[in-house]
C-alpha cells in the first residue's frame, strides 16, 4: 500500500513537536496545585541549573550528553557517593566544586543559587528516600521510571513534592518521541478506529548480577525495568486510561541462581474499558523490541519501539512520516525546564508514575495467585 500523502502543514508541525515543543501535545496530565516559579534570573533566561543524583551509565552515557545539547538547562552539578567521580565530572562538565554534594548532604542544596531541579537517577528501591530528601531542599524533581517500589511509595513521594510546592516529574523520555507522539494522536482521533488489540513486548539479556536482579534495590525483575515501557505504550493507544483488570504469568527461569529474587520473564494481559486488550511480555533472558495497535480501520507498529535511538514505524496508511532520532532526554528535560520557569505542569507527573505502578502491582498480583486481578485506582 502507498504511504499516506501528509500536507506540508502537518509535517511542519510535527517537526516542530521533535525539535523543542513536543510536550505540548501532551496537555491533559496537570499535576494538583500551582508549582513555584524558578527563580528570577531563571524567569530572565538563563538556563536553569540541573543536578544528577547517581552517576551510572544513563547519567554517564545518555543525560550528561543530552545536557549539552539543552537549550533551557545545563549540568550544574551532581550528587554521588564518590568525591572523586564527582571531581572529574565537575572538571569535564566545568561545574564548580562546590556543586558536588554527597547523599548525606543533599540538605545543602537548598541554599545553592546554581541548582534548580534534582534528576533523581539512582534505582527504584532508592527513588522514594532520595525524591523525599530532594523535595526538602526545594528544588523541583525529575525521577527516573519506574517511579518507586510501591504505589504506597509513589503516594509519599507525590504527597512530599505537593507539601514543598515543587513539581514532580517522571523520566519518560518516550513522552516527547515523534514515533510515540503520532500514536497518543492516532488513539485520540481514532483516525483507524479505536485501538482494541494491542501487543508488545521489551527485553534482553541480563547475564550477570547487577541491581536489576535485586528485589530490594530493582523492586522487581524486567516487569519494573522495562516492561513498564509496554505498559506505558498499551495506555496510551488505549487513550491514557488504566486497564479494569489484569491477568498474568511467570515466564518459566533459564538461571534460578541469578533470578532467585526477581522474574525473569512475564507475560500479562491488560484489559481496558471498552473492550481493548493489550497482550504484553518483559524478559531478562530474550531481546524483544516491538509495539502495534489494531483498530477496526487500520493498524499502527513500531519496530524497535523503545530505544534510545533508532526507532521506526508504520501504519497500514504506510510508514510514518515523523522526525527520527530526535534527543529524547534532552526534549524531556527542557520541557520540564520550561514547566519549572513558567509553572506549566509537567506531562508527565507523578501522578502518572503512580498509575503505571497500580498495573505493575496487579500483573505481580496476577501471576503469584494465576487468579484476573482488578487495577485499583
């Protein structure tokens, strides 16, 4: 089938969505109450000053270099267990020394003019006492998915950031991706029909022992890491409500000495109003990568569907016609720097975070009984 002709309009538009505004396509997802304002020299244009709390590989190799390539905020410093780390950081990144803090003085980032938003990138069995301790300083927060451990933990965290009147935000790079964006469109046009069979599925291999293996510190196994990625894509084309109900199984273990505390693979069933059905799977022991949604009129794919970088689609109308490879994470953070100068609330709340961990909670629910398990709100 010939792709679809898309006017010289559209296509204008959606490269404007990828090349700085894409969030705005997102409206809908207000958090409660009224952030405060960045400070006044923020307000007058200067780019407001990021702090990275955990300096692992996606500090290291995706949100340092996407800072660079920021508009509206820039590395101003870091949070680490390591005072060296944080020295060589601050020399290759030309932040001042002083705006290395340790985790036990994260307390004085309050009085630091440089440092307007904390990036909490530590794992999620950590998220709820360092996005707890950031909101204290009263600085805004970005926290990286999955949210935390628990909904109970999400509830805390949300209710911390509303006490301090500071904006909470979860990192989903996704939220700002052309590809992704063009389906938060299609489900709400319906231009191919509701969306009622959904797949997909996202994983690869985990060969030896890291926090993602660890239940304490991971919260769980692929289900929590990346799973969570088809969970988010499901709710979207299903018009960013939640499932009513789950159903789920354990995917049988290739390594029992490695996967003692978490799943290595699991495979759920999400069942949302209206009669759409996502059919979903997450695994530590095989790469899977894809995403479609099927409405009555035509269908929609991405294939890879959650990379950094490199991902591609099509529709039955033919392949999509959107800006690729665009900087996710630095799209995401100069929104959120954007949200924080101006008091727009960010698209992605916690609010957000804390649906997505009301289904994972049931799809663990779903394959320890092997009963349906309803989502609660």
């Amino acid at each position: 089938m010939n792709a679809r002709k898309i006017s010289p309009s559209r296509r204008a538009f959606l490269r404007q969505l990828a090349l700085g505004g894409a969030a705005l396509a997102l409206g809908g997802h207000a958090v409660r109450g009224q952030s405060q304002p960045a400070s006044s020299a923020a307000a007058g244009g200067r780019k407001l000053g990021i702090a990275l709390m955990g300096l692992g590989r996606y500090s290291t190799g995706e949100l340092a270099p996407a800072l660079e390539r920021a508009q509206h905020c820039r590395l101003a410093g870091v949070i680490t267990g390591d005072r060296e780390k944080g020295r060589k950081w601050s020399e290759q990144y030309a932040f001042s020394a002083k705006n290395i803090f340790s985790y036990d003085t994260i307390g004085d980032i309050a009085a630091n003019p440089d440092i307007d938003i904390i990036y909490v990138v530590t794992p999620p069995g950590l998220h709820r006492d360092h996005v707890l301790a950031s909101a204290k300083t009263g600085k805004h927060i970005i926290c990286e998915k999955p949210m935390a451990n628990s909904v109970a933990e999400c509830d805390e965290m949300i209710a911390a950031c509303r006490a301090a009147n500071v904006q909470l935000s979860i990192g989903y790079r996704l939220a700002f991706e052309p590809h992704h964006l063009e389906l938060d469109r299609l489900a709400k046009t319906r231009e191919l029909g509701p969306f009622t069979k959904i797949t997909g599925g996202h994983g690869f291999k985990v060969s030896r022992r890291t926090w993602r293996v660890e239940k304490k510190l991971g919260g769980g196994g692929p289900l929590m890491d990346v799973g969570i990625y088809v969970i988010q894509a499901a709710v979207r084309a299903a018009g960013g409500v939640s499932p009513l109900a789950v159903t789920a199984q354990e995917m049988a273990k290739t390594d029992r000495d490695l996967f003692n505390e978490v799943e290595e693979g699991i495979r759920f069933r999400l069942e949302f109003p209206g009669g759409a059905v996502c059919e979903g799977a997450t695994s530590y022991g095989e790469r899977m990568g894809g995403f479609r949604a099927e409405g009555a009129h035509g269908w929609f794919e991405l294939l890879p569907a959650y990379s950094y970088r490199g991902i591609d689609g099509r529709t039955s109308r033919g392949p999509l016609d959107v800006p690729k490879n665009v900087p996710q994470q630095t799209l995401q953070m100069d929104d959120f720097a954007r949200c924080v100068t101006t008091g727009r609330p960010t698209p992605v709340p916690g609010e957000m975070g804390r649906q997505h961990m009301t289904i994972i909670e049931a799809i663990y629910e779903a394959a320890r009984t092997g009963q349906r398990v309803d989502v609660r709100a």
